[in-house]
C-alpha cells in the first residue's frame, strides 16, 4: 500500500460531544455559553446535566479521562440549542480550562437531565418565588422562558444576590430579553411578563439595592419593596439555588413561614438545588 492510500488518521472525537455556539464573559468570573443541542436530548426545564472536556493523559497509561461537573441548563426546554451560566476558577480542574472555549470548540454533555427545580416538584400555588445567587440563576433562566411557568402562577419572583453590580448584567439582560420577546408572548400570552418580578441585590458592591435577601427577608424590606404580605404555605411556592450557605439559610426562613421542601416524588411547597461552584 503506498502513503496515499493509507486511511487517514482518526480525529479523536469526544464522548457525547456537543459543539459550542457562542460564548459571553461578563467578569473575570462569569460566562455564559451555548452550545448544539443533540436531537434525542429531552429535559424537563430547570434540570441539569453533566458537562466537561477531556482531561490530559494519563502519564503512565497514557489514557484521558473527562473532567464532568453539573451544570443547570439555563435554556428552556423548548429551545432549539443549549445555554449555560459558569463561574470561572482560575485553578478549577474543569473551569480554567473551560473558560477558554470558543464558538466551534467540543464540550462533553452527558444526555441524562437531573433535579428538583421542576414545576413537579411543587404543589400548585398562586405566587412563585425564585432565590438565585450567584451562577445560582442558571436553571431559573430556563424556568423565566419556561410557559408553564406563567400558565400555572400569578405573580412570578426572581430574586439574584451578587457579590457586585457587574455580577447581574447576565440576569438583566435576560430579564430584558424575555420582556421584549415576541416569541414567548405569542406562546404564553400578551402581558405575560407582567406577572414577573426582577429583585436584583448586591452585597459588597454599591447598587440601587443592597443586602443578602435574607437579611431583607427577615427584615422585611423584600415584602415593603414589593408589597407583599409575606410568604404563606397556602399561595406561595420557591425554588432556590445558590451557595451552600445561602440554601441552608433560606431553608430555615421558608420553613419558618410554613413551607415543606418538596420533591419529584413527593411534591410540597419548595425545593433546593446547590449552584455549581469550582
Ligand atoms: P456576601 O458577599 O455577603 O458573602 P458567592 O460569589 O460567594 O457565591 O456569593 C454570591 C452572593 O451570595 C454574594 O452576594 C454573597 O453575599 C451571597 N451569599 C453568600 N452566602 C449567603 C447566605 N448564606 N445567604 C444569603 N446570601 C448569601
């Protein structure tokens, strides 16, 4: 056989490999990227999913492995390509490297959607609180471009807690987006994005509200701004995602007004999910 005969040698191609569509930076912590969405893949929104890159070699063995970590998918379930929100570590196993990516670069996704921030999780109520910090925002922008959600409550609530003002530019833009899309109130219905409410707060940096939101919970400013009684078991429904700390915190105070924390099983009245963070 002469050279031009041989086959060509085999491009590695990734496990379950999606190719990436564009990415945003925000900060030097946060981006936002898309990627193809494979054809089998069906997902309730809110879930996540397991995305990666190939790890280096093995130096002994000389094998790669992938490098997976849960990542809450931000689109919803109707759109036609998929959307994640990350934080970038610089010497995060995955994230430094992930940073890095660009529109036609491969990441790894792992076709099986997880989660407790469904709609089934939850028992029908009037009013929808949704608690985001951080990257936590994620699978709540998915649930904001979801129909169901506005078919199925009065009042929706969005509340996002950021270290500075340049941390919620990602949450205003799609705010903005979903009050200005003409696709989603052709689905859900015009004035649909009246029932939505946008509380962004910043706790180191100066912005037009400060504060975790749960000292503005148990302060009652959160309720005085919106003009809201409070939160009752009887109309009101949440889903929170962020740091550790601020899951443990809101657990306490919801559960204090009387809600249950629910699940796909079993549903109640809220539910948890931690924000993917390294
Ligand atoms: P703070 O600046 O007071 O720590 P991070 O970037 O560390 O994930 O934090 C994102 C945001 O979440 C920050 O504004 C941070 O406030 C806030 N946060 C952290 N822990 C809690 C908590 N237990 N309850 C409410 N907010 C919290």
């Amino acid at each position: 056989m002469n050279i031009a005969e041989q086959p060509a040698k085999p491009v590695m191609a990734l496990p379950d490999a999606q190719t990436v569509t564009e990415v945003q930076h925000y900060t030097d912590r946060l981006f936002r990227f898309r990627t193809t969405r494979p054809a089998s893949l069906r997902f309730r929104s809110g879930e996540f999913v397991m995305i990666g890159l190939m790890g280096d070699p093995d130096p002994k063995t000389g094998k790669a492995k992938p490098i997976l970590r849960a990542y809450s998918i931000a689109s919803p379930a109707w759109d036609d390509e998929l959307e994640f929100y990350s934080i970038k570590v610089q010497d995060g196993p995955l994230t430094s490297r992930l940073q890095h990516i660009q529109p036609g670069d491969q990441v790894i996704l792992r076709p099986k959607p997880v989660g407790t921030l469904v709609h089934d999780a939850l028992l029908p109520g009037k009013r929808l609180w949704f608690f985001a910090t951080g990257t936590g925002i994620a699978p709540f922008a998915s649930l904001l471009r979801e129909p169901q959600t506005y078919e199925d409550y009065d009042q929706v609530i969005l509340t996002h807690t950021c270290r500075e003002a340049a941390e919620l530019k990602y949450g205003e833009d799609l705010i903005e987006s979903i009050r200005n899309d003409e696709l989603l109130a052709e689905l859900i219905g015009e004035g649909f994005a009246d029932k939505l409410i946008y509380y962004p707060t910043t706790t180191r940096d100066p912005s037009p509200k400060m504060g975790r939101v749960t000292t503005l919970i148990q302060d009652g400013t959160l309720f005085a701004d919106l003009g809201i009684d409070g939160i009752s078991p009887e109309t009101d429904r949440a889903m929170v995602c962020g740091s550790i700390g601020l899951n443990m915190d809101l657990k306490e105070i919801l559960e204090g007004f009387g809600l249950r924390e629910g699940a796909n099983s079993e549903p109640a009245e809220y539910v948890v999910e931690k924000a993917f963070v390294g």
